[in-house]
C-alpha cells in the first residue's frame, strides 16, 4: 500500500480538491465532532480520481489546521491525533434497500506525538461509496466547506448538494421529518427534544453558515406542523450563481473526440451514468437534451428506490418511451402541492400567531382597566367575576385559583381565568 499525500504542496491543491461521495453515503447515520469532520474531509479529499483501493494518506496537519484558520501548535496537532483515534471507532449506518452496512470511517491511523503529521488508511468496507463512482454519487469543491464552524453544517451542504445534482438547476428543495433528520444526523433521543432548540441550535446555525459561505443561497425554510407541534422541515435553496444547466443541442457537438473537460454537458452527463464515449454521443445525436436530463433524472429517481440491475438498459427503454415526460409532470404537480400546503400551513399559521397576540392585547387592556379603577369598583367587578365563574361551572380549581389570587389582589392575573376575566371586563365596556 502506498502512501498518499493530502492536498498540501499548495495553495492551489488545497483549494481546487474534491470530495466525491456515493449518495447512499451522503445520507448515512452517523455524528463526528468538527475536528473529526475537518480530518475526515481532509482524508476524502487526497482520494484520487483513478484510485481503485485505498492508499495509506499521509496528512500534513499544520496545512489542514491553517486552511480551517487553527493555531499550528502541539495543543491542535493533538486534538487533530485524537480525532484520528474517533474517526476508528465511529459507527456509520449506510442503508441500500432493506440492507443496513455499518462500518467506521478509518482502520488505520499511525501518528507521532506532537508531530504535525499522520497516516490514516480508509475502511475497506467504503470502498463502493468512494472510489471509481460512475452514477448515484455527489460532488463538491472541499473549499466551499473550509470555513464552517459548525458540525452540522457539512451534512446539511452535503444533502442539498445531493438534491441539487438530481435537478435541473434553479430552485430545489430537501425535505424530513424532524425524527428522520435526529437520526440522520446522529442526535440521540434525549438531545433537543424540544423543536425550538434544534431549530435554534442545530438548524439555524448551520443554515447560516452554508448561506454564507458556500455556492448555495437559502432562499426558505419551513417547519411543517402536524397538529400544534412541528413534524418536519423543508429547506429551500438555489445556486448563487444561476447557470444554465439545459444540455447542449446536439447541433453543438462536434464530432471529433474530445478531452473530457470539453465534452458537452450531455454526452458528460451520460458518461457519468455509465454510457461509452460513443453510444453517449449518439443518444444526445437522437434526443433533445431536455428530454435525456429529464430521463436522468427519473432513472436517478428509480434508483433510490430499488437496485437496477442494468441502469445502462433501463435508461435505454426510458428514452424509447417518454423519457419519464409523466413523472416529470407528476413532480411538478407534487412541488406546486406542496407549495400549495406550505402557504396555506403559514397562513394558518399567520392568523394563529394574529389571534394569539389579540388575546394578549385585549387582556394586557383589561387588566390595565381595571387596576385603574378605585378599590370599591374592583371589588364589584370580581363579584361579578366569581358570578361569572359559578354560572359557567368552573371546575373547583378554577374557583380556589380565583379566591387564592382574591385574597393577594391578583385574581385578574390568573392566567387560566383570562378568558372569563376578560368577559366580564366587555360586559362592563371596560374592553
């Protein structure tokens, strides 16, 4: 096995590497700390393109602590060591079909103490979901990542990268439930129980980060209630930089062979799928590039939901027929649905959030009336207070509630007498 160095001899290297993902990987259960994602990414990136097994990487931990802006000292390079030492021993959770595969992130690691260096090798078992990846997999310049300061920020890029590659550019959308999304991103049970809190602690921090410091703008966020409590979360983004990502018109391929940084998005694109240089050309010859993406994209579709046996032959059968033109439809009926919901959700939502600051007003009125008036009519108004409560057949902690705060001048501050404090404050035209 032989040794692989990171991306350290420059400046260049370090900004142009790559993380290359399979996108059953991508949507793995697993939780690693900042320092430990930061060497994993580090370790990800010197994976080469034409790697077919994992070599020994030989990581330069003063380059990796000054691309994250770290102090280069011992104190770092040993945290960076102990992070190698968790990365071992992590448990990663990567489901296919009705299969689980749970493997770690690294079987090797060699250090020196107090040395701004380290050796780590890959799990074997990670092989299928990082190297020679031809289909099904994400991609992403390692720079657009080097700033975050979150955790959790990786995982929610990596996610809405995933999403974006199945698109056809401009605006797309992730979507889980809040159960789904604690398991994904391993938080355990008993962590953030409460929706505000890890909308406040884990989505809202990591959300900012990706808005700012990477290729993506998130342009809406919302939490889907089930009942009064929120369920789920749908998280709307866009690139930054609109390109078009139309494929080419066939007209514009040239018929010579080309290097692969010159091939059309088209014939690229059904490479990528596992087409040969020639049948791709000759696919994108036959059909309009608008109907081989919108093909992609429902083949793409079909994989997360079984294993094709011969994906190739599949996306031939789906080009012979309509190119997956109903679905494509379907899906656009699905998102305008949806947006549908979401809106009517928010307007709900909107006069609850109306409603409920009435009530506050109308009692913050009421109580304000009535502390103004002269003690003998305060005390005409809770007799007629507790008239109200009898006749209503309040329940006998209602009346020991109002008697208790009676008695220390604050009944009409009970809040589980507002509603009927606030009655008969309107009966007497006080509100």
């Amino acid at each position: 096995m032989d040794d692989a160095g990171f991306y350290m001899a420059s400046g260049d290297e370090r900004k142009f590497a790559i993380i290359k993902k399979d996108n059953d990987l991508i949507q793995a259960k697993y939780r690693v700390g900042l320092h430990e994602q930061r060497l994993l990414y580090a370790v990800l990136g010197a994976i080469r393109t034409d790697d077919e097994v994992f070599n020994k990487y030989t990581i330069d931990l003063k380059t990796l602590a000054q691309l994250h802006g770290l102090t280069t000292n011992n104190a770092v390079y040993t945290q960076l060591h102990q992070a190698a030492e968790e990365l071992l021993v992590t448990v990663v959770d990567i489901s296919r079909g009705n299969t689980v595969r749970k493997t770690t992130w690294l079987n090797y690691v060699e250090y020196v103490p107090n040395e701004a260096q380290l050796k780590v090798t890959i799990h074997d078992e990670l092989k299928p979901y990082l190297l020679q990846l031809k289909r099904n997999y994400t991609q992403y310049n390692l720079a657009a990542v080097a700033n975050f300061r979150n955790s959790y920020s990786i995982r929610f890029y990596e996610l809405l990268k995933m999403r974006q590659n199945m698109g056809k550019g401009g605006q797309f959308y992730i979507e889980y439930t809040l159960a789904e999304l604690k398991k994904l991103l391993g938080i355990q049970s008993h962590e953030y129980k409460q929706a505000t809190d890890l909308r406040a602690r884990v989505i809202k921090p990591a959300l900012e980060e990706i808005n700012t410091q990477t290729d993506l703008k998130i342009i809406q966020t919302d939490y889907i209630k089930k009942g009064r409590a929120i369920h789920a979360i749908n998280i709307v983004a866009e690139p930054k930089k609109q390109r078009m990502l139309a494929l080419e018109d066939p007209k514009d391929i040239p018929p010579q062979e080309s290097q692969p940084e010159q091939r059309p998005k088209a014939v690229q694109a059904l490479l990528d799928f596992g087409f040969s240089e020639s049948e791709a050309r000759a696919l994108v010859r036959t059909h309009k590039g608008e109907k081989i993406t919108q093909a992609l994209a429902y083949v793409a579709h079909k994989r997360q939901e079984r294993e094709l046996k011969d994906p190739c032959a599949y996306m031939r059968t789906i080009l012979k027929g309509d190119g997956g033109e109903k679905w494509a439809k379907q899906q656009q009926e699905a998102q305008e649905s949806r947006q549908k919901r979401l809106f009517e959700e928010r307007q709900q939502a909107n006069a609850e959030a109306e409603r409920a600051e009435r009530e506050r007003a109308e009692t913050k009125q009421a109580q304000t009336a009535f502390e103004s008036l002269e003690p003998d009519e305060q005390e005409a108004l809770l007799d007629a207070f507790l008239d109200e409560l009898e006749a209503s057949n309040a329940n006998a902690m209602m009346l020991d509630r109002f008697h208790k705060g009676r008695e220390k001048g604050e009944a009409h501050r009970v809040p589980m007498l507002y509603a009927h404090f606030k009655r008969v404050m309107r009966e007497h035209g006080f509100i």
